[in-house]
C-alpha cells in the first residue's frame, strides 16, 4: 500500500484561520480560496494515495479529549486510549462542499493523530493553546491574527506508518462517508496544554471534556496497516488499481 502522500501541509494556511468553541469540541476553520484568490503557484493543502480514491483537500481540524489523561482519544490502539485526538478533515476534491460530499461512500477523508501526556510540550499545539483562553464559553469564536502550517502540528510523527478504514463520522449525522487514516506514534501534550483545553465550558455550561464518541464494535470492518517502506504514491497505478466500489461498506 502506498504512503499518504500530504501536498501543500508544509505551506502556511490561508489568513484568518478561525477558531471556535462550538460546545462539542474546539474546531479551526480554514477559509477557503477560490482561484481568483490564489496567488500564482498557490494551492489549497491535500492528500492522496493510501486506499484513498482521488485527491482530498483540506477542510478543517478538531479536537476530541477527556477528563482524565487515560481517555479523550476515540480511537484505542493496542488497548491505549490516548489523552487527546486531532482530526484534519478533508473533502473528496470532486465534490464542491463537504456537505455535498458527505452524502457519498467516497465524500470525506480524516486524518487522525494521538496525543500522549508528556513533561515537554508540544510545540505544533503553542499557537492554539495560546488562543483557547478566548474562547472559554460555547459559541465563541475569534480570528486567529497568526497562522501555521499543517505539518507544524504532526512534525514528530512517523507519517509511513499508518492504519487504514472505511467508516463514518463520530459525530451526528455520523455519515457512512470517511476513509478514516490514523497515525499511531503519539504527538507529546503537556499537562499545562491539556488543562487549557479541559478549562473550556460546554453548551450546559459544564466542563467541555470527555467529548469522543463511545468505541463501536469492528464487526467485519477491515483495517489495513501500512508499516512503512517510503513507497510514495505512483498516481497512474493507483487510478488503474483501486476500484474503490469493490471496498465493502460494513455497518
């Protein structure tokens, strides 16, 4: 299986990123460019390769984390569940809106990273967790006056290494539309850092922790691993290979 290959992640995100506490999570929103916008050369951020089928730009990324250090991931990986999860969300480059293409098996693709409680701090997560403090009740939302790369946020991570899935969205209308890839190496988050986050107040006003979807049964789902052999994407062979209708849903 080839690498995910991650176009344009080393590229500062387009200016204002907006950040938001919406009661559920703490989410960025990436403004979006038409061509008009982009300067000569410029491109949105996407990714391809791995069992994707096609090219998947960049929509947003959020947070999903709990109260204590030993829960907040959605995902367990050899019986860890991690402190924190980040999901960098992307839309199938075919569809025009994520909301259009969530209606569609081949919609949407979320990559997720694990955060593990560490003495040092992350340094990808600075910038947001300098931020969080102005957004501590449900529905606050502010412009970011900086902004940073997504490669910024994973730079510790193996990024050859990888599990592979078909799934949904954890959270409602939890659509049958992700390819879900998931990064096993954890990224470090300091006790400080986490705190910021679990300082956030949810839409009952209550503290905004433990917010991740409950483990579902694998079923007959399959998940494919890639260890990592740096075999990058040869885009021709993929096209010609991969019928992505053959891959079977499981509910």
């Amino acid at each position: 299986m080839p690498a995910i290959d991650m176009i344009g992640y080393h590229n500062l995100l387009p200016h204002p990123l907006k950040i938001l506490n919406n009661g559920h999570t703490v989410s960025i929103t990436i403004p979006k460019l038409n061509a008009t916008e982009l300067k000569n050369g410029e491109f949105m951020p996407y990714v391809r390769g791995g069992k994707l089928p096609g090219e998947f730009e960049v929509e947003g990324i959020h947070f999903h984390w709990g109260d204590k250090n030993n829960r907040g991931a959605e995902h367990v990986v050899n019986d860890i569940r991690y402190t924190m999860e980040m999901h960098i969300v992307h839309r199938n480059k075919k569809y025009a809106t994520l909301a259009e293409a969530l209606d569609y098996a081949d919609g949407a693709a979320v990559l997720g990273f694990f955060f593990n409680l560490d003495e040092d701090e992350g340094p990808g997560l600075t910038t947001i967790c300098h931020h969080l403090h102005l957004i501590p009740d449900a529905s606050n939302e502010i412009n970011l006056n900086v902004t940073f790369s997504l490669s910024s946020l994973i730079n510790t991570v193996d990024v050859d290494k990888f599990y592979t899935y078909k799934g949904s969205l954890t959270t409602p209308p939890c659509s049958e539309a992700v390819t879900w890839v998931l990064y096993p190496d954890p990224i470090p988050i300091s006790p400080k850092q986490i705190s910021r986050f679990r300082q956030l107040l949810d839409t009952q006003d209550g503290a905004l922790v433990d917010n991740y979807r409950h483990l579902q049964p694998l079923g007959n789902r399959l998940v494919f691993m890639r260890i990592g052999n740096n075999r990058h994407t040869n885009v021709d062979h993929l096209s010609n290979q991969i019928d992505y209708r053959k891959w079977d849903w499981f509910h």
